[in-house]
C-alpha cells in the first residue's frame, strides 16, 4: 500500500532501476507517516562514507505523538540496503553520472520501505516530448471513445 508518491521524479528524470530500501525512523516518525503526514517530492538521496541517506523528506510532526521529544521534520534518515546494492550503486552514482532519487514510501510486511530510482536527468526538450506524447494518448483515447459511440 503506497503512502506517498514522488511524481515529479518521472517528469525530472529517466528511472533506469528501482531500489527497495528500509528507512532508519524514530517512533513520532511513524504515527506520522500512518497518518498521511509525509512528503518526499524535495527529497534526495545520497552516498556518504559508503551509507545511503535519504535528506529533504519532511514528516510533519504530530502534536499529540511527540511530547517529551523536539522533531526535527526533515532530519537526514539513513537507508538500509545490502552491501551489494550499496556497491552497485555507488559506482554507477559516481562513474556514470547517475543520481538516486526516492520514487515512492509504502509499508511492506508492516515496515516502511522507500523505493529509490537511479535516474538520469532529462533535459528540457525530453520532458517536451514526454508531455507531447501524454496529451496525444489523451486525445488519441478521446477519439476512440467518441468512434465507439457512433
């Protein structure tokens, strides 16, 4: 079940894989994330010291979760893969000029997972021909439903 989708990451960028990752959260983190109170559409991700952290996520506190704790909403959170994708992905990060970006935050087995994608950048005219492509589908079905009712 998805939580939160980042949607600009597909007009922003070109996602050649996905990554399913655990996030490190505090407990007020989560009451918040179940209750609808996260975005990830700012958010990066990068490599440090051979570790993946997530920055720019913000996760509104709530008032009533977090009393005896000050929240920091957007905290740097570390992400848990396995060291094999971890070495993966730094060479293709650093190598190939790829970039990591966060896709989309869901629960799986009863844990927050966060998928991220290794993107590369679009340039203007791409996301031009992508929009060009989305509205002529768009017309395409219109014609089609308007054919099939004659």
């Amino acid at each position: 079940m998805s939580i939160v989708q980042n949607k600009k990451a597909f007009h922003d960028y070109f996602i050649e894989e996905k990554y399913e990752a655990g996030i490190i959260l505090e407990g007020w983190e989560v009451k918040a994330i179940r209750d609808n109170r996260t975005n990830i559409k700012e958010a990066y991700v990068i490599i440090q010291r051979g570790e993946i952290y997530l920055i720019g996520c913000h996760i509104t506190p709530m008032g009533a979760a977090s009393t005896h704790i000050r929240p920091d909403a957007i905290r740097t959170r570390k992400l848990l893969l396995h060291s094999e994708e971890i070495a993966k992905l730094i060479g293709k990060v650093e190598r190939s000029g790829y970039t990591l970006v966060p896709i989309d935050m869901h629960f799986k087995g009863g844990r927050i997972k966060i998928e991220i994608g290794l993107a590369k950048g679009k340039k203007q005219y791409d996301k031009r021909n992508a929009e060009k492509e989305r509205d002529w589908e768009r017309d395409k079905a219109r014609i089609m439903r308007a054919a099939n009712k004659k």
